[in-house]
C-alpha cells in the first residue's frame, strides 16, 4: 500500500458523510485494498476491521467508532503521528452528541432506568484493580461464568487463593465443556484459535481452580457446559460483573461492561441466567 499525500484532509469534513468521503479517499489513493486485505492487516496488527463495519464506515451511513476510524486509516498508509484523523472524529462525535427532543426525553429517564435495571457503572473496559479488590476483600459466593477465562484468573490470583482460604465461603466455575467437539469448535474460531489449543486452556484453568482447593478451606465447583457464550460474567454476593464478547476475531476490542447488584432487572438476570447454566453444566 502505498502512503497518501497530504492533500485529504479530514479537518475539512463537516458531516459525517464528508468524513466518509476522506475515507474513502484514502482508501483510493492507497491503491484500493480489498476489505479483506483490509481485515487481514487488522488481524495481523490487532485492530478489528472487520468487512461489513469498514464498508458501514466508507458508506457514511453513521459515525464509525473511533478505533476503526484510526485502524483503517493506518492499514492505508496515514502514520499514527497524523493526529488530524482522531481531531477530526471528535469534533463529529461532539456534534452528534448535541441534545435533541428525543435525545432529551431518553436522558430524563436515564436515572429511572439506572435504578430499576441495579446498574452501578456501565463501561468499555473491565474494573480497575483497587474495584476487584474490594468485590474480593468480602465475598462468600463467588461464581464465575467464562469460557477459559486464564486472563482473569491470572490477574487475580492472589485474590482468589484468599477466597479458597476462607472455610464459610465458595466458589464456582462453569468453563467451556473440553470434550464436546461442536463447543471447542465454535469458540476455537471465535477466539482464533484451534479447537486442541482451547481444549488445553480450559483444562489448565480447570487444574489451576482444583489446587486452590485446602482443608477446611472454602468449596470449591468447577463445571463444564456445552453450546456457545455470548456474554461471561462475574457474580460476588450481590453484585455481578458482565462482559459481552466481541464478535471480531482480532483482540483488544472494546466491549461493553455492565456492573449491577441486587435489587435491579439486570441483577435477576444475571441470577435466572446461572440457575439455567447450573441446570445445563456438568461437575468437570
């Protein structure tokens, strides 16, 4: 691919069809590089551009998230010192973000719908450190629903030997079922990965979960369950921590996440959602 000139300049762009059209622009001068050549730059970079949210960007339909926006313009030869791209789509986000009667009339009903639903934060990363900390620092019931999940485990197992240690307290894990092939299959190509590779993580952290077990120490379930995920989520007591998983192969993507607690909508979901699991999953 070769680098575009100067002379697009997104810093012009007033609407968001404007901005689509430097988009496109830059795609052009960068010899035109199909959407899966653009995918696959992504995939090898880490930034998810897949095909049918990189034709949505260059159609100007609506403001494509910022992260696409800096990938794709990368995967075309703007070097990441161009700050003009990410000012530019700012300056669009802001415009878009301007109040209008329907807009208003949602946000007025926004504290509403944060009560009854027991949201507590809403966001697009995980809780910082010092927040898992304290969800640790009491629980008693700590139930886990992952596919894997050694990201997580790894980053808390500090956390999580303490809890074993506790004898009135514990903890369950429902992971990925290794021995159905359909499951491994399904989410090996979700994660990019080869069904054997997955097999291999899930009874790692399988094995990982049974040495935190101790005498008199806590109780301590692992369960394997069939069928896909499409969401992981964490429950201490009466707050759960909810994660959606991002349909893109490439890693780093931002995903919501919804941190809620009893009483709330969200919450009893979350608590309908586990009763149905149990009743699904098997002791590993």
């Amino acid at each position: 691919m070769t680098s575009p000139t100067d002379d697009i300049d997104p810093l012009d762009a007033t609407t968001v069809a404007d901005f689509a059209e430097c988009l496109r622009a830059v795609r052009l001068r960068a010899g035109n590089p199909s959407y899966r050549t653009l995918q696959q730059w992504g995939t090898r970079n880490k930034i998810a551009l897949p095909r049918s949210t990189v034709q949505d960007a260059l159609a100007g339909r609506r403001l494509p998230r910022k992260t696409l926006v800096l990938g794709l313009v990368r995967a075309c030869g703007i070097p990441t010192s161009d700050r003009r791209w990410e000012i530019a789509w700012t300056r669009l986000a802001d415009q878009a973000s301007k109040p209008t009667p329907l807009r208003s009339e949602l946000q007025q009903n926004l504290t509403r719908d944060f009560e009854a639903a027991g949201l507590l934060r809403i966001g697009a990363t995980y809780l910082g450190e010092l927040e898992w900390k304290q969800l640790f620092a009491e629980v008693t019931e700590l139930d886990i629903v992952v596919a894997y999940g050694q990201t997580w485990r790894n980053m808390h197992a500090r956390e999580l030997a303490q809890v074993a240690a506790r004898p009135d307290s514990r903890i369950r894990v429902f992971l990925a079922d290794p021995n159905d092939e359909l499951t491994l299959a399904i989410l090996a190509d979700r994660f990019d990965s080869t069904p054997n590779e997955l097999r291999s993580r899930i009874t790692a952290t399988h094995r990982a979960y049974e040495t935190l077990r101790q005498p008199h120490g806590a109780q301590i379930e692992v369960y394997y369950r069939s069928g896909d995920r499409v969401f992981s989520f964490y429950r201490f007591d009466d707050i759960a921590v909810v994660g959606l998983y991002s349909h893109s192969r490439a890693r780093g993507a931002a995903v919501p996440v919804f941190v809620c607690a009893r009483p709330g909508e969200l919450y009893e979901f979350i608590q309908d959602e586990l009763a149905v699991i149990l009743d699904q999953s098997r002791l590993a």
